[in-house]
C-alpha cells in the first residue's frame, strides 16, 4: 500500500512515497508536479532512472509525440542536497507519460496518482483533514501521540515563520535556509546540515525534524517563533533585518538551552534519532544510531 512522506498541502515539503520509492514533488500553479526521473525509477526498477528518462524523452522527440510538452523544468532537490533544475510533470502529464513506459505497476500507480490530487483538493476545501492525515502517517510509523503533538505544533510555528519572512521582503530560497540555518546554530551551536551529520542522518530526504526528540523539537520552536516575535515587533525588513532577528531569536533558544543542560547536567542536542523506527514496528521510543 503506498503512503506519503510530506506533510500535505505544504510546497516546501516535496516528497512521496510509492510502494516504499521516494518521489520527488514540487508545488507549482497550485498544483503538484513530480520528477518525471523517479516514476520512471518507480515503475521500472532502473538503476539509473534519469538515464532511462533522457532516453524515453530522446524516443518521444524523434516519434513527434506531444507528452515532451507536458513537462516543465523545475527545481527539486539533488542527491548532493542542491537545487536542481528538473523535469516535472503534474498530474495530467504524467498520466500521458506512464502510457509510454511498459510496467506492469502503471495501473496501480495511476490509481495511487489520482488518489494523492483528490487528497489535495479535499484538503484546500478542509485543511484539517490534511493535519489529521499528517497525525496518521505518523503514527503508523510509530511515533507516539506526544511526539506527534510537538512535531504539528512546530510546523504550524515554522509556517508563521516563513509567511512572516515573505511578507518581510525574504524571497529566495537561498535566503530562507541562511535564516533557518542562523536560528539553529544559535539555539544548537550547530546548522541543519551539521546537526543532521551530528545524528548520522546520511541521506537527502532525511528530515532532521522527524529524528529530533522532545526537547529538541520544543527549543527548535521556540528559536522559531522568537525570531517570528523579534522581526514582528522590530519590523524587519529585508533579508539584512531578518537575520538580524534570526540570530537574536536563536539566542534566546540558545541561551534557555544552556540554562537547562546547566541545572539538569545532561546536553539538550542527542545522537538519537528515529532511523530505525519503522523497521522496529510501532516502537515509542527513540533508537540509537551506531
């Protein structure tokens, strides 16, 4: 049975899941638009889904078939972490795509397609059926309801986050993660990318958040919606501003942190994360990587 990963209705989480193989997504015109590469690595099993793709493409050029211009380039994460420009199809283009691919999963997969573009319109008429869907994956994964509660309430404080930046004049993506990377380092003394390193996250779609434990989650939103409250009451504007009150927002994470360590002896940033998690079947409790 397939599943999603992302938190629903959120562009910049942009990953799905079929039957276990990560797809790759992005939100563009309202609608999602996914990594023409991975459903062909889904539906073929190639060892090199965009060589297989470059040569699908090459073939539907030279028979003049139109399904070529139902992609658009756009850019998905790499495996190296980066932006990337890639080929993209929404719904309807993939649909035309999947014709020309011989699978014996093509069906499954249509069906899989269309249910995750209902899903999303019933959840731009009721947004609370995507939070609840969210509560769901991960709690199949094994995740317990306390955990489950902090995680959503932590989104909630990073969309009012980034919707605060936009308004502030923050645009680039680039800028986004200087911001987010300035409040970890002052609340964690370390950026996403080196604390994902810290937890022996080795993988791209490995979301550092998912792997964080309680206290970790609780000082990450507090970084958060300081920094929110600072650019709000200082009026931020533009990117020199905001980071300005990101690094004064971290601070005062960072500063309630080792407060803490220093009263309970015991450091807030663990090792532990939720690796093995869905292997272990519905466990409640963090394991240890290495």
């Amino acid at each position: 049975m397939s599943k999603k990963t992302a938190i629903p209705g959120k562009p910049e989480n942009n990953l799905a899941v079929f039957q276990e193989k990560a797809i790759r997504r992005t939100w563009h015109n309202e609608e999602w638009w996914f990594s023409v590469a991975d459903v062909c690595g889904v539906l073929t099993d190639s060892p090199d889904a965009g060589a297989y793709w470059r040569k699908l493409k090459q073939r539907l050029v030279t028979e003049g078939s139109e399904v070529v211009t139902f992609c658009h380039g756009l850019k998905l994460e790499a495996p190296d972490g980066k932006q990337r420009v890639t080929d993209c199809a929404n719904t309807e283009g993939l649909f035309r795509i999947i014709q020309s691919i011989p699978s014996p999963k093509a069906e499954l997969f249509k069906r899989w397609l269309a249910q995750v573009g209902y899903e999303r319109v019933k959840e731009i008429e009721n947004p609370e059926l995507a939070a609840a869907r969210m509560r769901e994956l991960y709690k199949a994964k094994g995740y317990s309801d306390d955990w489950i509660e902090k995680r959503v309430r932590g989104i909630a404080i990073r969309d009012e986050l980034t919707n605060e930046w936009n308004k502030r004049g923050v645009k680039a993506q680039r800028e986004y993660s200087i911001l987010t990377a300035e409040i970890s380092r002052a609340t964690f003394g370390m950026t996403p990318t080196e604390y994902k390193a810290f937890k022996s996250l080795e993988k791209p779609t490995d979301i550092l958040r998912d792997h964080m434990n309680d206290l970790e989650l609780i000082f990450s939103m507090l970084g958060e919606a300081s920094t929110t409250e600072i650019a709000r009451n200082k009026d931020a504007q533009g990117f020199d501003e905001n980071r300005s009150a990101a690094l004064d927002g971290g601070a005062v994470a960072g500063s309630a942190r080792r407060d803490l360590e220093k009263k309970s002896g015991k450091s807030i940033a663990s090792k532990e994360n939720y690796k093995q998690l869905p292997e272990a079947g519905a466990h409640k409790r963090l394991k240890k990587s290495g």
